[in-house]
C-alpha cells in the first residue's frame, strides 16, 4: 500500500492542496468562463477536496480517486458532448492573480443513457466550491450561469441530485428555487447506510428564475 501511495504521489505531484487564509466577504471579485485544459489540476482538486475525505482509513485512496476525476475531466473537456460544458470561477482580487475557486458541469441526459433516445434533460453535476469561498455567492453564481445556458439551449426545466443529509447544498438549491422531483434510494443507502439521494427540479420560465 505504501508503495503504491509513493508512486502515485511521485508521479502527479503537481496535485496540491490549497492552503489559504480565509477571505473577507467583500474583498474579491468573481468571473466565471469556460474551463480550458489548463484548469483542469484545479478543477479536479477542487471536486475531490469536496466530495472525498482525505482522512480516515481510507484517506490513501483520495490521491487515487483524485486522479480518476482529472481523466475524466480530460476525456470530457478534450472531446465534448455537442452540449456540455465545465465551467469554472474565478477569483480577480485586485492586485492579485486569478484563482479558480469554484466548478461545475452542465450536460444533457436521457432517460435511455444508452441509446441517448428520447427527450433529453439540462442536468448539473460536479459543482465545487473551495472552503474559504463557500458562503460568498460562488455557488450562486455558477447555478445562474447554467441556468442561462440551459434556456439558450432551448429547455425550461433543470435536474441536479444532492445527499438528502446534505443541508447545506439544500438549503441553498431551495433558496434558489429548486424543488424535490423524487427521493432515491438503492442497495448502498441500506447495506452501507448511506444517504439517500434527491433529485431537485427547477423551472426555468421567466417567472421562476431570481
């Protein structure tokens, strides 16, 4: 298992942790892009710190598990789906150099993911935000942007899933209009207790969005 770690951690060290002094909520400047290729070590730091837990008796597997989601970030960016997109955001403090501090993913799915046959729906995935700029409008900003995506691309509705003990991310989907489509639950929420998922729905028509 060492060794394993060694090579792993030999092999991509230009993964690193972030480490910065907390922010002052009116002191930054947000710009939210595309992500290019560049971005993508940020990107992939930035989803594993949010979702992964480096501690623990499994902390071994986040430099694996970490690594699995730059490939996929890279197949996704390097060939895209004709509508899917990663965007990132980014902090412009003045007198400082940009810093991306936040991510997500829009894309379309269908109800048939094989054949991709039938009415496709707008679906977030992968939205991340680093600690020190949680609370601060990140979130809020990259939810917006896709939703003006999504109604460019011609839909009126928009999906995403959040952990049903997850009230943080809850709490701000609900403040932003989105509501309870269905909860799902599976083999892994009974045998390996965990929390069951929520898909949210949110109606994009100009009278619902804020």
């Amino acid at each position: 298992m060492n060794k394993i770690n060694t090579k792993v951690a030999l092999k991509y060290r230009f993964f690193h942790s972030y480490h910065q002094q907390p922010i002052h909520p009116t002191s930054h400047h947000f710009q939210i892009r595309m992500a290019t290729p560049a971005d993508l070590v940020s990107v992939a730091q930035i989803i594993a710190e949010s979702f992964h837990s480096q501690k623990g008796m499994w902390g071994w597997t986040f430099p694996l598990l970490r690594l699995g989601i730059y490939e996929d970030l890279r197949h996704r960016i390097v060939s895209p789906a004709p509508r899917h997109i990663c965007l990132v955001a980014l902090d412009y403090t003045t007198g400082a150099a940009s810093n991306l501090v936040g991510t997500v993913e829009l894309g379309v799915r269908y109800s048939d993911s094989w054949s991709q046959e039938g009415l496709g729906f707008p679906y977030l995935s992968n939205l991340a935000v680093h600690p020190n700029y949680r609370r601060h409008g990140v979130a809020s900003g990259l939810l917006n942007r896709c939703e003006k995506i999504s109604q460019e691309w011609g839909f009126k509705d928009l999906y995403l899933h959040v952990l049903e003990n997850n009230h943080q991310a809850r709490q701000l989907y609900f403040k932003l209009g989105y509501r309870v489509h269905k909860v799902e639950s599976n083999w892994h929420t009974f045998l390996l207790r965990r929390s069951s998922q929520m898909l949210l729905h949110k109606d994009l028509s100009a009278d619902s969005i804020l």
